[in-house]
C-alpha cells in the first residue's frame, strides 16, 4: 500500500498534476457563483428561495468557514433579487455557469489525458459532448446531495418528536448516500473523460472511493487548518474569503486527479 501511494504521488510530480489542478480550480471558481445563482432562482419560482439557501447551508456546513461565509452570503444576495428580473438572471446565470463548467471540465479531460498518458484526436464535437458529460455528472452529485439534505428537515417536520437516535441514523445515512452519488459521480468522469479505452467499472471504483473519501479528509482538514491556524484575512484582507474558497476549490481538483492516477498505478 506504502508502495502503491509513493507510486502515485511520483505520477502526480511528473504529469504537473497541480498546475493543471490549478486550472481546474480556476474555471470552477467562475462557474460556482453563477451556479449558485442559477440554483437559488431555480428554486425561487417554485418556492420560497431562502428555503434553498436554509438546505444548501446543510451541504456548505462541511466547507473552510471563509468558503461557506462567501457561499451563503452570494446566495443570501442572489434571494434578495427582484422577482421581475428573476427570469432573466435564471438564463444569464445558467450560461455564465455553464461557460465556465464546460471549461473546467475541458480542463479536467485534459488533465485525465495526461494521467492516461493519451493525445487527445476528438474532434469539437465530441470533446465538448464529453465536457458536458462530466457537467452533468457534476451536477446530478450536487442535485442528491440537495434532495437528500431536503428530506432531513422534511421528516423532522412530519415527525416532530422524532427520537435522537432515528435522526442520528438519518443524518449518516445522507452521508452515505452523499459519499455514493459522489463516488459514482466520479466515477464516470474517469470512464468517459480521457480518451482511453473504456475500462470496467470494477477496475474505476478504487480511484473513484478514494477520491470521494480524500475529498472529505481534505476539505475537514482544511476546514480545522483555516479555523486554527489560517491567517488568510490578515494576509489577504477582503479577499481571504476569496482565496480560502479558490484553495478548496484546488484541493478539490488535486484529489479528483489523484484518484484517477491511483487507478492507473494499480492497473
């Protein structure tokens, strides 16, 4: 196991995989604010937006606190929209996010091309096919997770007497079902991003799990190091939030790429 993580973090040093992480952080940074936007006033015509931002805080409590202070005060901001101009912030909000998905998610074709160590002939067409591909599976991750954090406060809700254990049961349960939409999630990334041979799905679960586990690792850790000992604020004044966010957002990458480097090494 030593051997196999050596292996990996060695393939990671000669394929630059943090610079090109770096720039996968880059794009998802453009896309996630409008996302959150297109999120919140989709939410809003048919509901009350700020019970959106009420379920998306459950997901966000995981985040570094300056990540998920600058995350519910965009979507506090974005529930204050008029509602005549809700419809077209909606479209200018989902074309700004899928702009920048789609780039991101070129970024990670190309950084998973790398990893395989294959060229990359796909014609426009199919390339971008394929970004959109990763895009979606993106957001199918974040639409479960949402739907299962929905259902919490739903039950409390139905069920006001609720025992402590049940809800103890409930809230593990969502977390399971989070680590399995995510690991799924990318788990087709690494089978349709690169151009490569498809391989078996058996064969694409070890770098999925560990990437889904090491995101969670990353992003506690992370959470602990900014609350502690992270000087971001007085390093970077107004901008901390800022930086911690696009921080996460490079950790994030880094671990997608590493799970798929660790599939690699063990095949």
């Amino acid at each position: 196991m030593i051997d196999l993580l050596k292996r990996t973090f060695s393939a990671t040093s000669d394929d630059n995989i943090g610079l090109v992480a770096a720039g996968v952080a880059f794009y998802g940074f453009l896309a996630f604010v409008p996302l959150l936007a297109a999120v919140v006033l989709a939410y809003g015509l048919f509901a009350d937006p700020v019970d959106a931002i009420g379920h998306a805080s459950r997901v966000f409590q995981i985040l570094p606190d300056g990540a998920a202070r600058i995350v519910v005060d965009q979507m506090e901001a974005i529930a204050d929209t008029d509602a005549s101009t809700a419809g077209f912030g909606l479209v200018l909000a989902l074309g700004s996010a899928l702009f920048g998905a789609m780039k991101g998610a070129k970024a990670v074709i190309i950084a998973l091309n790398i990893v395989t160590g294959v060229e990359e002939p796909r014609g426009f067409l199919r390339q971008n096919g394929t970004a959109l591909l990763i895009t979606e599976s993106l957001s199918l991750t974040a639409l479960v997770a949402l739907a299962a954090i929905s259902l919490l406060p739903l039950i409390e809700s139905l069920w006001p007497g609720l025992p402590d254990i049940l809800a103890l049961i409930l809230r593990v349960a969502f977390w399971l079902l989070f680590g399995l939409a995510a690991a799924v999630g990318v788990a087709l990334i690494y089978r349709f991003g690169p151009n490569a041979p498809h391989h078996h799905w058996r064969t694409l679960l070890p770098g999925a799990l560990a990437a889904t586990g090491g995101f969670l690792i990353v992003t506690l850790a992370f959470g602990l190091f900014v609350a502690n000992f992270g000087s971001y604020n007085a390093t970077y004044g107004a901008l901390g939030a800022v930086v911690v966010l696009l921080m996460w957002l490079y950790l994030s990458a880094y671990v997608l790429l590493f799970g798929a480097e660790l599939n690699v090494e063990l095949r």
